[in-house]
C-alpha cells in the first residue's frame, strides 16, 4: 500500500485505541480535523498515540531477536530520509490544505530527517532560510514575566523588544510530506508509526486523514 505521510510540526507513536486505561491527558477516538487549538492547551498531550511502555520490536524468529536492532526485523521500516519540506515564520502562513492527497509540493524544499530545519537552513555566508538556531537557554526567546500565572497569556504574545526572537518568527511552523509503501506481508498486523525526535508539537495525516497529534 502506498501511503502519502503528511506531518505538521510546530515550534511518540501513534494508534487508533488506547490499549488500557488511558492516563491523564492522552486522549483516543476518530476526529476529522484538529481544531487548531490542541496546541495551546497544557492539559492536552495527545491524541492516538500509544502509551508509554518499554522499548521493544517484533522479529519472526530467536535467530533474529539475537540480532537485537529493529533492522534485523522485517517488521520494521525507517522513515528517515529525504522529505519535502516548507516553512513558515508563523501558524498563520502556513499551507493549511497541505495534507490533502492532491495538494502538489513539488516546489518545495528538500530536507533530510532526522534533522533541525534551523541548522539545515543556515548557509555558508550566515544565510537563515529556515529561522534563527537557538543559541541560549536563558532567557527564553519569546516574552514573558517573572509572575504567577504569565505563561497564560500564551507564546504569540507581541514582544516588547525587538531583540526576542518571537518578534520575527513568532512560533515557527514546518510542514513535512513524503510518501511509502507498507510491505503486503504486514496486511492483518498492528502497525505503530513511531517519531524519536520531534519537539515540541505536532499533527500527523495519512492519505489525507487526520490520524491525532502529540506534544513534548
């Protein structure tokens, strides 16, 4: 089956049911659209995505197993690679139809996975097509106040001063799309699509359908 991957990041694995009984903020169920809300609400950690439990593959046999790492495994298969990618400074100029089947990102970027669109976007002569790398950890780039309750009023707030980097890029969006085949010999098998390395929100659609979203 060929699948149309479309993945929405904004600046981990997901499944249809909750396998127990869900903990607090992970949430199940088929929805058509996010809201676009999800992100700005604390409570809300995900939805569809697997709860946390060791780390472990699938093999066909103790011969396999012996070998320990999922590429021994026919039931495992990396997503790593060369994507299209497009990027914006803020949610509100992002592609919002990207994810339909039909909506052509041939004009888009290439960009390799794993891998941090700001360093990615840096060129030889200082160049930041893809936004300014964080360089510090203190203070945060977007402006707040060393008061109860601040972090309310949100990460969109319009900076005071210019020097913040929120007054130019005030929450990064990056849309990924790229499409793959699911091997016919895992017809009938549960299959978890797993992400490592995102951060720190995103939406996932597959052939078009929204499939949830996770945080952190």
């Amino acid at each position: 089956m060929r699948n149309i991957f479309s993945f929405l990041l904004g600046l981990l694995a997901l499944n249809s049911f909750a396998d127990n009984e869900p903990l607090k903020g992970f949430e199940y169920g088929n929805v058509a659209q996010p809201s676009g809300e999800e992100w700005q609400s604390p409570e809300r950690l995900s939805l569809n995505k697997l709860q946390p439990s060791a780390y472990m593959f699938h093999f066909t046999d103790g011969t396999q197993a012996t070998q320990v790492l999922p590429e021994s495994s026919p039931y495992w298969q990396s997503l790593d690679g060369t994507w299209k990618f497009h990027w914006v400074a803020s949610p509100d100029q992002r592609p919002k139809d990207f994810y339909q089947t039909g909506f052509n990102v041939d004009t888009w970027d290439d960009i390799k996975v794993p891998g941090c669109w700001n360093v990615q976007g840096l060129g030889k002569h200082g160049e930041m097509k893809y936004g300014v790398p964080l360089y510090v950890n203190q203070p945060v780039m977007f402006y707040h106040e060393v008061k109860v309750g601040d972090w309310k009023e949100g990460v969109m707030r319009q900076p005071k001063d210019q020097r913040y980097t929120t007054y130019k890029y005030p929450n990064e969006v990056g849309s990924y799309r790229r499409t793959f085949t699911v091997p016919a010999e895992w017809k009938g098998r549960k299959v978890i699509i797993n992400f490592d390395g995102v951060d720190s929100f995103f939406y996932l659609w597959i052939n078009g359908k929204y499939v949830g979203f996770s945080k952190n």
